[in-house]
C-alpha cells in the first residue's frame, strides 16, 4: 500500500507499507543473504511501478508480484499522537491486492517452492471467501512439499463482518501453521483467552509446533517443541511511531531462526529490531539509519 505519514502539521510523507511486506523488508535486512520474494497485486500505473521500484531497492524480489488491469494500490494515512501510538484512515476496497490469489489461479495451481511461507490474518481478511479458501488449500499443498508456514493473525476488527468470522478464519490458518505470532490482546478479542498461556495451549492442540506470544512491550513467550522460554524486554526510552512494531519484530525473528539461531535469540533480535523501529516515523526506517542502529 501506499502510506501517508505526517511530515508536520500541513504535510504527509509518502511512502510503501502493508503489513506483510513491512515483514520482508526487515527480513530481508536481518537475512541479507536470503532470497525474499513478495507476493502480491499491484496495478499497471505509474504509482505501482514506482512502488516496484521501491520493494526492488530493498533487495526484495519483486518477479512475483502481478499485475491487475483495471485497479490500482491501497492507500492508507497514518495520525501519530504525542506518545507515538497511531490511528489510520484506510482507501483499499478496490485494490488491486484484493484479487491476487485470483491473479495467481489464472497461470498457476501451486504457490512456488519455497522454504518459508510467511501470511497475515490482513492477507485473509481482504479475501473473499472463495480466494481464502484457494490460498489455504495452497498453504496445505506448500507444506506438503516442504514448505513451513508462519503467520501473524495481525487482527484488525474493520476489516471483517465480525469476531466470530475472523475466528473461524484465523482458526483454520492456525491449523496450517508451523510458527505462529499471537497477540494477546487479539487472541482476548477472537478466543476468549485470557494471557498468554491459554493462546499457546489453543495453538499447541492445533498442531503448532513454534508459538511466539507477544504481549506489547512486556515480556515474550515463546513455546517450541513442549519447551517454553520467556524473554524480557528492555523499554525504549522514546517511542516515536509504534507503526510497523509488529511486522519487524516478526521479520527479526524469522531472519534469526532461519539462520539457526535459538528461540530464545531470535526473539532477543527481534526485540531490537522492533525498537530500532520504533524510534522512527513511519513503518519503513532508512537503510542507513536502520544499519547503523542494528550493526
């Protein structure tokens, strides 16, 4: 999407965000040896080449990314109080995004061979039905050949009829899942659940085999093959913009395990790499400013 952040009072900062690929960018950082590909719709206007032009600058491979001929990208402008929390308008209905996996059906019947598939509960949320139940039907052929699945429920109540409907769907991606991102906060909404203990127990009786419970700026729990490990984090002293908080801690820690890395590790990266965020505007941080803080 196209993100508006405010520059000062009379001016917004234009730039390309959206949950998933806020996720690749900081994976891609925090990997720089991976191939990170994105997985999308754009339009054919001038808008979406530039948008290509950016995720290319960022090293993330922009060959998978289709094409719809008749929309154009999502728009959102972000609002951020004095304590750094945001509020957002969103201009999305007709983007080109919410047709992708029927672009996709139209050359092909199999996502690509991959190691790492990485989705959100927003991924699900623009579908339709009928293109939420092709892409898991896609997810499951995917890890049948290999592949593993991580997805961040990211639960976001306008863009859903109802509770009961994101549950159903957040609930059937879980089953497909092999590391997965709750929120608690999320989960109190969705679940009933009341911490992060009933969220991992729910998720280990689904078949998910590495949770990572995030519970805002206080600690981490992380339940990975029957072992549960917590890990404190250490408060930044100024937040600026919480934009993006989620997205690049997931992108941290998915670089740090697929490097080999602990849970324990992976979630100590990225806590940094989610405070490193947080100190910025807007969801995307400068490479040099980012690099320079992370190195």
């Amino acid at each position: 999407m196209i993100e508006l952040s405010e520059a000062d009072k009379d001016h917004f900062r234009q730039g390309v965000a959206g949950d998933v690929y806020n996720t690749a960018v900081y994976l891609k950082r925090c990997l720089p040896e991976g191939e990170i590909s994105l997985l999308t719709a754009l339009g054919c206007d001038t808008l979406s080449e530039h948008m290509k032009s950016v995720i290319q600058h960022e090293h993330v491979d922009t060959s998978m990314i289709l094409s719809h001929p008749n929309r154009q990208p999502g728009l959102y402008a972000i609002h951020t109080d004095d304590d750094g929390e945001r509020s957002f308008q969103y201009w999305r209905n007709d983007s080109a995004a919410k047709q992708w996996v029927n672009l996709w059906l139209q050359k092909n019947s199999l996502l690509p061979a991959v190691d790492l598939i990485y989705l959100s509960g927003i991924t699900l949320a623009v579908l339709d039905n009928g293109q939420r139940e092709q892409l898991l039907h896609m997810l499951c052929e995917a890890r049948e050949a290999g592949a593993q699945v991580a997805f961040d429920p990211n639960y976001r109540p306008a863009l859903w009829q109802s509770a009961d409907e994101a549950a159903l769907w957040t609930e059937r991606a879980y089953q497909l899942t092999d590391i997965a991102f709750p929120g608690i906060e999320e989960h109190k909404l969705l679940f009933g659940h009341q911490d992060g203990f009933d969220a991992m127990d729910a998720l280990a009786n689904m078949g998910v085999s590495e949770i990572v419970c995030k519970n805002g700026t206080d600690h981490i729990q992380i339940l990975h093959n029957e072992t549960m490990v917590s890990v404190e984090v250490t408060p930044v002293e100024k937040v600026v913009d919480t934009t993006s908080a989620g997205d690049s801690f997931t992108g941290g820690y998915l670089a740090a395990r697929l490097q080999g890395k602990s849970g324990r590790a992976a979630a100590e990266q990225a806590a940094k790499v989610a405070g490193i965020v947080i100190q910025h505007a807007g969801a995307i941080v400068p490479q040099a400013l980012f690099h320079q803080a992370y190195n």
